[in-house]
C-alpha cells in the first residue's frame, strides 16, 4: 500500500507511513502556456551491493510478512505467463509508464508479463479512480492491491473476508491494483511501480533497506535494482507457490549464487531489523492525525530508540530528518542542525545517495532565505544528476528550482532563467496541473529575500 501523503520537506510533497495494514499498497494538464512536460530516457537502475547471505534474509522477510506484522505461511506468486490490463478512467500517462515498467520487469527480473489480448480474463487488473474513491475503500491509502476481484466496489464487501486473505492464499491468479486517475503523472507512476512489484512479489516494507521501494520511507519511487533482484529470485524455477518458509530459505543459497554471482564475495554486514516501538514513532512523527506537540515527541522518540539501537545507518539519519521537519517552524537553527545530522548518516549509508538529495532542498533552501546563493549552489551540485538518474521528476525540478534562486542569488540572472525553465517541464510531470506547477514556483521564489 502506498501511503497518504503529507508535506515531509519544504519544497516537495512526500509519501510517508500510516499504520499499517494487511493490504499492501504507493491527469495531465491541459493546453497550457508552460513548457511541454518531460519524461525520462533509459533507465539506469544500480546494482545491489549486498552479500547474498543479506539478501536472502531481506527475501524471506519481505516474502514471509505483511507490513502489519502478521506472518505469511507460504510463499505466493504467479504461475505461468502473467497478462495486464487497465480499466477504469486512466490518465494519459498511465499507458507509457505501464509499457516502460513492463519491459523492465521483462528484461531484468525475467518475468514474463504482458498486456492482456481484448477479450482475455486478465491476471492483474490495474482500475484508474479517483483518489475520492480510494480513499473512501481505504482511507489512508494512495493506491493498494488486493486479490481475487477485479473492481474497486468488490473490496468493501469482501474486505474483511476470505477472498481478499492474503493469508488465506495459496497461489496468485487474479488481483486488482486501483491507482489515483486525478493525481500528478508521477504519483500515478509512483503507485504503479510499488503496487505491481506487490502484485507480482513481496507484501512487506522493511524500513532498513536504503535502496528499495519496498521501504515506508517512500524515497525510491521507481523499481531499483534490489528490487529486480528480489523479484527475479522471487520467480526463480527452484521456487513455486505454497512453499514455507524454511522450504525456500534452502533454496536460496542456490538462487542468488546464480542470479547475483558477485554477492558470493561480499561480507555480510547482519543489518539489525526495525523495533515496532521506532516505526510506531516515525508513523506518530510523521504520519495523519497526531498534534504538534505529540509529533514533536514521537520524532524524539524515534532518535532516542536509534541512538539507544546504536544505529548509524539511514534510520539514524531518516529520525533526524523527522525532527528536522517538525522543528521548521519554531526552531529552524535546530532544525537545520537535524537536517545536517541526517546528511552526515545518509552520507555514510551505501545507497543512500537519493536521501541526501531531500535533504538538500532543505539545507538550501535555508541558505537561499539567508541569501548565501554560493552555499546554495553547493550544496544542490551533487544531487541535480542522482533525482534524473532516480526517475524523480518532483524532486528534480524542486532541486532546479532552487538553484535558479541560487543563481539569482548570484547575480547570474540569465543563467537563472534558462535553469527555471528548464524545470518547468520536470514539474509538470511531478506536481501535475499548471495550477500546482506555479505554487510551487511561487513558493520557492519567495524564499529569496531580493523578491521580498
């Protein structure tokens, strides 16, 4: 399930957790005067890093358990050739991102899917609603999917019942994945990627893996090659549908030896799994519902449990954002301390260079309010090239959008037009509407002090 979204950062709208379930779940503009929307080339996925004894402890815990907590008994997938097809009311985009994301699968993970011929009951059925909708099924959800119906207006009745189980199931044939048709192209595709690598693999989210969309910290939002990785082992030929846990841990070793012959020579780091107490935190930090104050005391929570955890990865880091955020407003000296504690951990985390890019829209944001463009200009340098390489049109175009105040900043007003317009068409696909794409422009603008 990919989750309802909140401001995380100043400059970018970000998904973040709500507490979870047994659902797993993540329109164009009209003729406008603004630049053509853009899209993105080839992807560029990074090879995982992990050993193979990592990876297959990452693989039984996100195959065996739903993000609620409640185990899996056997593992479930597709038998056999899998075939698509969208109904409902779907944006314009939805159909491209759909074809890229099913060659990807195709051509990385080995999965034979396809779009499903006219007249042929489809395995998986992606339906375009409104967010309303969604929202009205499952209140905190972006988008989600479910098994053994084909319509959004199955799921209340049979929400609670054995036909949408997934503990109940035994071999996947039929599931449904409901997707916002009124919602920026990139959250359409955002929901797209996480909701079909569900339909097609794992049901959990682990908050320690760095490079995965399988995280509730909802970075990534495009497939990345962890995850192609999991989903190539998860339709290896040694696997098949009703096999228990231990029953796959034997056949791993032999799996991921072929699939990922370069993880046999890796250490294996052993990263520590995520206390409740911490996501609970994070989930009150950051989440719908609590007060300020209540937020504030989640947020510290959360750091306390990770100092406490000894950790010094990106949860570290993701808890020092937390409170980084919610300290905006009434202290930002100390926010901006949080934000730079959270860049120094990110900083130490191998594959964890998407994270420090939200940093940075914060760190130069501020530096822009204080009119030091030079400070700005460095600190967003290194992360312009890591948002394309990622596929994030949102934060691409935030992270343009700063370095033309940074520029202007500097005087280099010419420079700044050309940057400025050059994001218009990345927020175009990220932010949607003409409407939305020139709140953000106001919003970053005013944080210059030379535009009062």
């Amino acid at each position: 399930m990919r989750r309802f979204v909140l401001p995380l950062v100043l400059l970018l709208n970000a998904c973040v957790p709500v507490t979870p379930g047994d659902t797993p779940t993540r329109a164009l503009p009209n003729n406008t005067d603004l630049p053509p929307i853009k899209s993105f080339g080839a992807p560029h996925p990074s090879a995982p890093f992990r050993s193979n004894n990592d990876l297959a402890l990452d693989f039984i815990e996100l195959g065996f358990q739903l993000e609620s907590g409640r185990e899996l008994p056997v593992l479930t997938r597709f038998e056999g050739p899998i075939s698509v097809r969208v109904t409902g009311a779907p944006p314009a985009s939805l159909g491209t991102d759909l074809r890229r994301l099913m060659h990807r699968l195709r051509n990385e993970a080995g999965i034979d899917i396809y779009e499903a011929a006219p007249g042929n009951a489809p395995n998986i059925t992606i339906q375009a609603v409104s967010r309303a909708q969604i929202r009205k099924a499952l209140p905190h959800a972006a988008c989600f999917v479910v098994p053994n119906i084909t319509d959004i207006s199955e799921y209340k009745p049979n929400r609670r019942t054995v036909r949408t189980s997934w503990t109940h199931l035994r071999t996947r044939k039929q599931l449904a994945i409901f997707l916002p048709n009124d919602a920026s192209p990139q959250e359409v595709r955002d929901c797209l990627h996480e909701e079909l690598a569900q339909a097609l693999g794992p049901l959990n989210d682990l908050y320690r893996l760095p490079d995965s969309v399988f995280n509730d910290d909802n970075v990534h939002t495009v497939l990345t090659g962890f995850d192609m990785l999991i989903l190539k082992a998860y339709y290896a030929p040694e696997l098949r549908s009703g096999m228990t846990r231990g029953q796959v841990a034997a056949k791993l070793p032999t799996i991921l030896s072929r699939i990922n012959p370069r993880g046999e020579h890796l250490q294996a780091q052993f990263a520590t799994r995520t206390p409740r107490a911490w996501s609970d935190a994070v989930q009150t930090a950051l989440g719908p519902g609590a007060k300020p104050a209540a937020r504030r005391a989640a947020a510290a929570k959360a750091l306390d449990i990770s100092r406490a955890m000894g950790w010094k990865d990106h949860r570290r880091a993701f808890a020092h954002y937390a409170n980084g955020r919610l300290l905006l407003a009434s202290d930002p000296q100390a926010a901006q301390s949080h934000f730079r504690a959270a860049d120094q951990y990110y900083a130490a985390t191998r594959g964890a260079s998407l994270h420090r890019a939200y940093v940075a829209t914060q760190l130069a944001a501020y530096a822009i309010t204080r009119g030091d463009g030079d400070k700005a200009m460095v600190l967003l340098a290194p992360h312009i090239d890591q948002a394309a390489r990622n596929e994030n049109a949102a934060l691409l175009s935030t992270l343009l959008l700063l370095r033309a105040e940074a520029l202007d900043l500097q005087g280099r007003s010419a420079e700044a037009r050309t940057v400025r317009l050059d994001s218009l068409g990345w927020a175009r696909y990220g932010f949607g509407p003409d409407w939305a794409v020139r709140a953000k422009l106001r919003e970053i603008s005013s944080l210059n002090p030379l535009k009062g």
